[in-house]
C-alpha cells in the first residue's frame, strides 16, 4: 500500500500542478476590451432608440399642431352664410298687356318686300284654373258615351280586346322580320 500511497500523492501533485497552471493562464490580448466596446455599443443603440422616438412624437406632435391651425385659419376665411331671410310679397294688380312696337323695315333702294309691314300684337290668354282646361265632348265621345249607356257591361266586356295579342309561345318576345328596299328591319313587336 506505500506504493499506492506513493502514486496517489505523485497523481495529486501533478493535478495541483496543473490546476495552478491553467490559473495562471491570462486571457487573449483584447477581450477585456471588446467586451467594454459592445457594452457602449449597446448604450449608443439604446440613446438612438431614445432619440428616434422623441424625434417621431416631436414630428407627430408639429403635424397636428398645423392641422388644427390650418382648419382654424380656413374656417375664418370663409364667412358663415346668412340666415335665409323669408319675404312677405304682396300680389300685384295685373299688369296691362304691352302690344309690340310696329316694326317697320329699314327702306333700301336695292331690297324691298313684297307684302306690307304688319302690326305683332302679343297674344294675352288668361291663365286657366284647372290644366288642362275643360272642352265640351265631341261628337264620336258623345257617341261612344251612349252606345255604353245602353249596352249591358258583359257585352262591352267581350267585345273589347287589347291591342296587341299575347305570345302564343309562353310570354316569349320573338324578334319579327320585316323587308323594306332588301333590308333587314328587326322588330320586338
């Protein structure tokens, strides 16, 4: 067992050995300040961020400020209208009918009308209170008016028909072909 003891002694002086040298060990040349240059650089971004955002709300802010001073400054350009103003007028007696100035042509030597200048009256018709104004019924309404008078109503009822028959082939419209002068004329009647 001395040579077990002898060995493990060798074996723990050779890992303190070791472990002092690899403690001794310095770092590479630089990182000290490499690791200092990207904890500024973090610092700088940081305060560009900073200085981004107060620049944008800075902006924000001046935009708006101009916008509402626009409006205020366009809103007193233009007045307010009026206030509609209601009028009372009163009727006025009707006026007399003017007749037209007679018209006589200028007289030239070279041009001269064949028919004698006239006198325009302007036509005055009085205005009616029913449009269109009533006329008394002609004589085929007056007709008509008495032949219905005497006739029963079923009767007047079969005999009337409408102008145009209805389409035999289930309400379809088919255009019709007419010839004039060896053309084709289309037609929906």
């Amino acid at each position: 067992m001395a040579e077990h003891d002898i060995n493990d002694q060798r074996l723990e002086e050779k890992l303190d050995a070791m472990l002092r040298a690899y403690s001794d060990e310095q770092p590479r040349p630089g990182l000290d300040t490499r690791i200092l240059a990207n904890l500024r650089a973090q610092a700088v971004r940081k305060e560009d961020r900073a200085l981004l955002w107060r620049w944008l709300w800075g902006g924000a802010l001046t935009l708006a400020l101009v916008a509402v001073a626009l409006a205020v400054y366009i809103g007193r350009l233009q007045p307010l209208p009026a206030p509609p103003v209601i009028a009372v007028v009163k009727a006025l007696p009707p006026a007399p009918i003017p007749t037209a100035p007679e018209i006589t042509p200028v007289q030239n030597g070279a041009h001269r009308q064949k028919y004698p200048p006239q006198k325009l009256l302007l036509a005055a018709s009085p205005r009616q209170d029913v449009f269109p104004s009533p006329v008394p019924l002609s004589d085929q309404e007056k007709l008509l008016l008495r032949y219905l008078a005497s006739t029963p109503h079923e009767e007047v009822a079969s005999q009337s028909h409408s102008d145009d028959p209805a389409p035999e082939d289930g309400g379809q419209l088919l255009p019709q072909v007419r010839e004039f002068n060896s053309k084709e004329i289309f037609s929906t009647r």
